[in-house]
C-alpha cells in the first residue's frame, strides 16, 4: 500500500515537531536539529518548505520553547477586540468604540452612578 506512506509520513513528522515544542527544554536543540534533518529530506513538499523557514527562525524558535512563551495571549486579545469592534459597530466615533475596549479588557473597574461600589 503505498499510497499511504507520505500521510503517514506527514502525520509522524507533525507529531515529532509537536514533541519538541512540549519535550524537555534542555533536549529542544537537538530534538529541532533532528527534526530539521528529517524534515528536509522526507520529500513532503510542505514540510521541506516548513524545515527551511524553521531553520531560518530557528535560534527564536529555541528561545520561545525554552521561556516557555508564545503568542497565544497576544491572539486572544487581538480576537477579543474584533468582536468589541464589530459589536461597536456604527459608533460616530473612535474615542467611544476605545472607550468600550478598554473597559470590557482591561483591569479598570469605574465606579458607575447610583451602584454600589463592590
């Protein structure tokens, strides 16, 4: 059955990668550099597109997994904003729709008239 060996293939080298962002931190350089070398030969167009611009990131790479950050905040914010604009949607102006941003995500807690203060 040879039809299926690039799937299967494709789904190893998916799994693997995904293996170095959760492994060890210590063990990610060699881990990627493994991965790389796999991934540049495994004749899967896609992942010998992806290897190179890994390679070309790759000391970020490394510095994300060992400080353990990514930009899943900074997108789930960004998300949140466009659902604020697109329910503000029609507001004359822009001072309103940043008002109602920075009230609905940000730590500010106004005290509002006739409530009680909690």
């Amino acid at each position: 059955m040879r039809s299926g060996t690039a799937l299967w293939r494709g789904y190893l080298l998916k799994e693997e990668l995904r293996a170095v962002f959760r492994g060890d931190p210590a063990d990610a350089r060699a881990s990627l550099d493994r991965w790389l070398s796999w991934a540049c030969r495994c004749r899967i167009p896609q992942f010998v597109e992806l290897s190179r611009k890994v390679r070309r990131k790759r000391e970020g790479v490394l510095r994300s997994i060992e400080l353990g950050v990514s930009n899943a905040r900074v997108e789930a914010v960004s998300n949140k904003i466009k659902v604020a604009v697109r329910q503000g949607y029609g507001f004359r102006n822009i001072d309103n729709l940043i008002a109602l941003v920075m009230l609905r995500y940000s730590d500010l807690r106004p005290a509002l008239p006739g409530r009680a203060a909690a």
